[in-house]
C-alpha cells in the first residue's frame, strides 16, 4: 500500500521504461501485446484502485495539477479534464443520492485521467490540498446565508423568488440598491432627495430581512446582516472597497428599528385586545345552565362523584355531630414509638419469653 503522497506523486509523473519493456506479456485484462499507454493505464488504475480516499485523491487533483508543467498551448487538455470532473461530480452526486455503490469502480477513472493528460516525466512539487475543503465550507456558508434571506423575506416575496432566481437576479442588483450615497451628517441637514433614498433603502432592507448590526470587533464597526456580499461578490478586495462607511449604516439601522417600533405600535392598536374573562365565585362550582329547552325552563344540576356515580343530597340541617373527646393513644398503650434514632416508623415493645411458651 502506498500513502497518499505517493499516489499524487504518481498520478503526475510518467514511469519511466526502457525500449525492451515495451512489448508486454498477457495481464489480467487479456490481451498478449500491449502499448505502453496502455499499460501505465492499467498500472495507476491498480495504484489508486489499491489506494482508495477518492475524496482525497480529488482534492490533490484540484489543488496540484494547475502546477504541474505540462503542455497545453491549444488548451484542449483543461477542456478534457474539466469533462472528467464533471463526469466524477455526477457520478458521485447519483451514487450518494440513490445509494447505489456499484457505480464506485468508476470513480477512480479521474485519477487515471489525469494521469494520462497531466503527468511529466519530472516529478513535480505536490502541495497538500486545502481547496476542496474551502468550496465546500464556502458553499454551506452562502447556502445558508441563501436560506435566512428567503425566511427573513415577506411573503409576497417568498412567491416570487426561488433559490436560483435570488442568486442570479435579485441579490446583485440589492447589494447596489441598499448602499445609497449619502452625506455623513445629521438627517435633518438631508435634501428630499437624500431622504427618499434613505427611506427607500430601509423600506428594501425591511423587506428582505437584511439589518446593519453593531460590531465592535469589525472595522467599519457595522457589518450587514446576513452579508449577501459574500455571495455575490467573489474577492474580498471589492467587498471592502463596496463597503458602506460606520456613520451610514448607524443612520440606517436606526431608521430601521425606529420603523420596526412603529409597524409593532400599529399591530398593538389595531389588534382588539382580549379583556378576560371574569368569573364568580359561584360560577366555578356550579355548570353552566343551557338554554338549548323551552323558554324560561332550567336544568337541574346533577351532583356526581368522581366516578360520575350521581349523589343524594342531604340536608345539613337534620344532621347533628357529635364531637367526641380526643384520646393520646400513647400515653394509653403499652406500645411506645421510638422515631428518628435509627428506626423508620418501627414498633418496639418489651416482650418476656414467657410469652411465647
């Protein structure tokens, strides 16, 4: 077995044969005489068939083969390979979708790919892929920022908007329109002009859920929130520049709470409120009465136990008590109780043997 290093090693670097190995005996795949194509074919296929972590044999691919020198002027080589990606991204999405593991033998045709399109003679430099890994998180990171802007929006919104739509024809066109320019001042030194932006733009942000928040740690002190920038812009360079400055986005995120207050206000007063309910007394123990009968007739209530079993009334009255004189059994008995040195709730009690004969 091979490590992962040598595997990379040997997808970019041709082996090196002599005249008189051209001519191979039979192999496994049932042929007498081979062409050496063929057979560096079969000896990466059976190095990174041994080897397996197709994900990691991915990675180095991505990360590396844009260093290896090799000849490609016409670029047909970068064309065949980006096919041999796309046939890897498909096979693996189908195979982890459906969980059919059969179509894995597929999977390490790549490497031999690009063994047969990339490789050199001089063993090249291999760095240690971190790529992969870094779409990936980027990727997770953009789709849930997607998906907080989707439940954040209205419904109106909601409607109209899909996953794909937001990305290509909504969120460039809002990064734009949520920046206006607008003087570093005080809001009532504003023209019309200036305050029909700012308006505008907490209008949009409300819309779409976005909010400039406080941040100590960042240097312009206020990041939006969720930062679509990050998927709409590719380098960090333009988001900085494209940045609104701290004193704009304070004057924003204040409109914006000042507007969210109002809208909750409103709610309040035009919601009627729900007085409670107020009750007797008497109402908790007797049932309500029902007028489903003949007007002016009652229902009479019904006693019942707890087991819906219905009880006589008795009348207090005729009923005399009889309170007899309370006696301390204790002090009666021969049986003493004796609690809390040892004994849970026990009996003890002076018992001769001559008892028991």
């Amino acid at each position: 077995t091979q490590s992962t290093w040598d595997v990379w090693g040997a997808i970019f670097t041709v082996p090196r044969r002599s005249k008189s190995d051209a001519n191979l005996s039979q192999g496994e795949f049932g042929r007498a005489h081979v062409s050496i194509e063929n057979a560096r074919c079969c000896e990466i296929l059976e190095v990174v068939s041994m080897a397996g972590e197709y994900e990691r044999q991915l990675a180095g691919i991505l990360d590396n083969y844009p260093l290896v020198p090799f000849r490609d002027a016409s670029m047909h080589t970068i064309n065949h390979l980006s096919d041999w990606l796309i046939f890897y991204d498909v096979t693996h999405q189908f195979m982890m979708t459906h969980q059919l593991y059969t179509f894995m033998k597929y999977l390490p045709f790549l490497s031999v790919a690009t063994h047969l399109l990339c490789a050199v003679v001089r063993k090249p430099k291999i760095i240690f892929p971190t790529g992969l890994t870094d779409l990936r998180t980027n990727y997770q990171r953009n789709f849930n920022l997607i998906h907080s802007v989707l439940l954040e929006s209205g419904q109106n919104l909601i409607k109209m908007d899909t996953t794909s739509r937001l990305v290509s024809e909504t969120l460039p066109f809002l990064s734009v329109l949520i920046k206006p320019k607008l003087r570093s001042v005080n809001t009532v030194l504003y023209t019309e002009a200036e305050e029909a932006s700012l308006q505008s733009t907490v209008d949009i942000m409300l819309s779409y859920g976005l909010m400039y928040r406080f941040v100590p740690e960042s240097l312009n002190r206020y990041t939006l929130d969720p930062d679509i920038d990050q998927v709409v812009i590719m380098r960090q360079e333009e988001i900085d520049k494209t940045q609104m400055n701290s004193i704009t986005a304070e004057i924003i995120s204040r409109r914006i709470l000042l507007s969210k207050i109002t809208y909750n206000k409103m709610e309040n007063e035009i919601q009627p409120k729900k007085m409670p309910n107020k009750r007797n007394v008497n109402d908790l123990t007797e049932l309500p009465q029902s007028n489903a009968g003949l007007p002016g007739m009652t229902k009479a209530k019904i006693t019942k136990d707890y087991f819906g079993r219905p009880l006589k009334k008795t009348n207090t009255a005729d009923i005399t008590c009889v309170v007899k004189p309370t006696i301390n059994l204790v002090d009666v008995s021969n049986i003493w109780f004796k609690y809390k040195e040892g004994y849970s709730n026990a009996v003890k009690r002076v018992v001769k043997i001559s008892e028991f004969l």
